[in-house]
C-alpha cells in the first residue's frame, strides 16, 4: 500500500508540476508576442524617422543647390541677411 500511496503522491506532485509549467509556458507565449509586436512598432517608428530624415536632407539639398552664384557670395561674408545666407553659412551648417 505504501508504493500506492508514494507512486499517487508523485503522481499528484508531477501532475501540479506540470500545470505550473504549463501555466509559465503560456506567460511566456504572451511575452514573446509583446515583445514582437513591440519590435514591429520600433521598426515602424525608425523607418518613419528614417523617411522623415531622407526628405528633410533632399529638401535641404534643393535648398542649397537653388542659391545663385551672388547670394553664395554674401553668405561667405558671413552676412545672414536672409534664408539663402543661412543656408550657405559654413559655420552654422543648418537648413532654413
């Protein structure tokens, strides 16, 4: 009777086990789901910052090229008089 009762008892115990781990598994389950759909996200959110980056240097760049030979003069003097100086300015690098 004792080994019916020690076998029952294991049985019992690996029975709880393994809902426990069942239980952890699915947890799991839905962690890495969230996580994925996280990733997704993120990916979304720097190709997005990505893309906005690229137009805003291409407009930059049709900026730049747009200025005429006089107004690349003046803005050598460092004379920020307006958009088209600043946009050719060595020293502040940065687009109107």
């Amino acid at each position: 009777m004792d080994d019916y009762n020690s076998v029952t008892t294991k049985y019992i115990s690996l029975r709880k086990n393994n809902k426990i781990l069942y239980e952890k598994i699915e947890a799991l389950k839905k962690d890495i789901a969230q996580l994925h759909k996280d990733v997704n996200q993120q990916q979304c959110w720097v190709h997005d910052y990505k893309h906005r980056l690229t137009v805003r240097t291409l407009e930059c760049d049709s900026v730049k090229e747009s200025v005429t030979v006089e107004e690349q003069s003046a803005a050598d003097d460092n004379s920020h008089s307006n958009v088209a100086d600043v946009a050719n300015c060595k020293d502040c690098q940065k687009c109107p």
